[in-house]
C-alpha cells in the first residue's frame, strides 16, 4: 500500500478543481435569500469531516427511496449502500454547525442503474445520494437548507469528537438517539481529494437535486481496515433505519481533518409521482414559515452513547 500512495497521490493531484465556472465568476457579489445574507459563493472553509459506508439491503433500500426514477445504487449480493457523513461546520456566511447526512447512495433515472458504472459515469446515470436524514445544529441552517435547496433538515442534540485514535458524532432529538457514529482513524493516506457530488431531497411534493463540491485531504480505509460503529437509536426520524439490514461493518471509512466545500445555488427539482392519488413527499411548504435566523446551537447530547461497551 505503502509504495502505491505517493502515485496515488500525484495523480490525485492533478484532478482539476471541482469548482463551476459560474461559481467563480460570482465571487465577491452577495446575495439575500429568504432573509439569509450570503456572500457568494455559498462555501464553507476549515472544516473537519467524517465518512463511513455500510452495504444494506438493496430491495428494502429501493422501498424508501420516493417515486419512481430513483434507485439504489447495486452491489453484489443484492446490496445497496448507507453513508453516513458528519460534517463540521467551522467557517460559514451562517457561522458554525454540525451536519449529520444518513443517505442511500442512488441514481436518477427511468430504470436502475447497471453495477459498476453509476460510480465511473456519474453524469450518466445521475449518480449521488438520497438524503433519508439531516439534522444540524442550529435553526438558521434548517431555514436555509430546507427552504432554499429542499433539505430534510431538522434542528437536533449534535456533537463531534475527534481523538487520536477515533473520530465520533452522536445524534439526539428530544432526548432519544437518532444515531451513533464512530470510526477508528485511519492511516494517515492524505489522498488530495477534489470531489463533485449531487444531493437528492423530498420536499413540498419534489424531488430536489443540489450540488456540493469540496476539496480536502483524506485518510481513508477500505475493507478489514475500515473500522467503524453505527448505532440506531429509538428516535422517530431514523427509524426506517431499522429496516434496512446494515452490515456490522462497514465498507469504507473516510476523515478528512480539513475541508474547503462550495454549496452551489443552482437546485433542479421534479414532481414526485406514485400510483396513488393524493400521495405526497417530505415536509410541506409550511414548516420553513417562521423559522428564524438564530446561530444558537441545542445542548450537546446528554447520553453519551460512546461510552456503552
């Protein structure tokens, strides 16, 4: 492994910056959004985050994913994929706070995607993931991501620990966990990442596609190097987790102790169709009305669920 890194790194390397013209060209200009400032672009800088996969059923992944063109991205064994990603928000126009996306990776289209290829044509097959959970810490955060990009998210109890030798996220709502995450770190690759991804979301009835693009250096493990450990507590938002058959372990792990990121404004959005009439999906319309601008974060979790053997 060890020869093959520096290669690897180099080749890394030379990846061009994910970043869209567009988003360049509007440096500098600023934008009021829904009574949100942002200095354009939308972007984030100094911050910490964390990754681990999990291999899940694949039919009942495809059952909570809403409508009819998105499907589970397909793994052998009849395996679809979880990601949980925990970011830590250091340096943004809406200040600091925690970010917990609990997703299925997916791709958008009239049929499912064949294996391999989502991850190698990514344009192709409309390759990204669908956002099952997004809890953040403060309330300026849910008016923004939900009201503007479509966002599931939802004010919760978050937390981010990073020692030598772990880094973990536990998530409580009213008293109850949500989840808890915790990796091993793992060895120090320092793979220069430069990364485009597509978020998909229900809400109002839609399906909303977002764009985010981040660089960073990551240390990653893949397979029996990847050590992790996902708990699914009782809280109501996570409990078609349950459903799911995650594996114990999980496929990959991923710390990125620094990352630059960009939250592009462009949103693509279609109706969300079902055989059934009247059927619609994610939070409505009204439960971004009211939402203040508040940079004021809940308590920390008052379980700590890392300390259970």
């Amino acid at each position: 492994m060890k020869p093959v890194l520096p290669l690897a790194r180099l080749g890394l390397s030379l990846v061009p910056s994910p970043y869209p013209r567009r988003q360049r060209r509007l440096a500098g200009r600023n934008a009021l959004v829904d009574g949100i400032p942002f200095e354009m672009p939308v972007n984030s800088a100094d911050t910490p985050c964390m990754m681990a996969a999990f291999t899940v059923d694949r039919a009942a992944a495809a059952r909570l994913l809403p409508g009819g063109e998105l499907h589970p991205v397909a793994l052998p064994g009849r395996r679809g994929l979880l990601v949980v990603t925990v970011v830590d928000y250091v340096r943004t126009d809406i200040g600091r706070y925690i970010e917990y996306s609990i997703a299925l990776a997916c791709t958008h289209g009239s049929r499912p995607a064949p294996p391999l290829l989502p991850g190698l044509l990514q344009g192709v097959f409309g390759t990204g993931q669908y956002v099952l959970d997004l809890p953040v810490s403060s309330e300026i955060s849910v008016k923004g991501g939900k009201g503007i990009w479509g966002m599931p998210k939802h004010q919760a109890n978050l937390d981010f620990k990073v020692t030598d030798a772990t880094v973990s996220s536990e998530y409580q709502v009213d008293g109850r966990l949500g989840t808890f995450l915790s990796i091993d770190r793992p060895p120090a690759t320092g793979l220069p990442l430069r990364v485009k991804a597509a978020n998909y979301c229900a809400f109002r009835g839609m399906l909303m596609k977002s764009f985010v693009y981040f660089e960073g250096e990551a240390d990653l493990a893949f397979g029996r190097r990847a050590r992790a450990r996902l708990l699914i507590g009782d809280a109501p938002q996570v409990a078609a987790l349950h459903t799911l058959g995650i594996a114990p372990d999980p496929l990959f792990t991923c710390y990125l102790p620094t990352t630059r990121g960009v939250l592009d404004d462009h949103v693509e959005c279609w109706f969300l169709t079902s055989e059934a009439a009247g059927r619609s999906y994610g939070e409505p319309l009204g439960s971004v009305v009211g939402l203040g601008l508040s940079q004021q974060w809940l308590d920390p979790p008052g379980i700590d669920v890392g300390a259970r053997p």
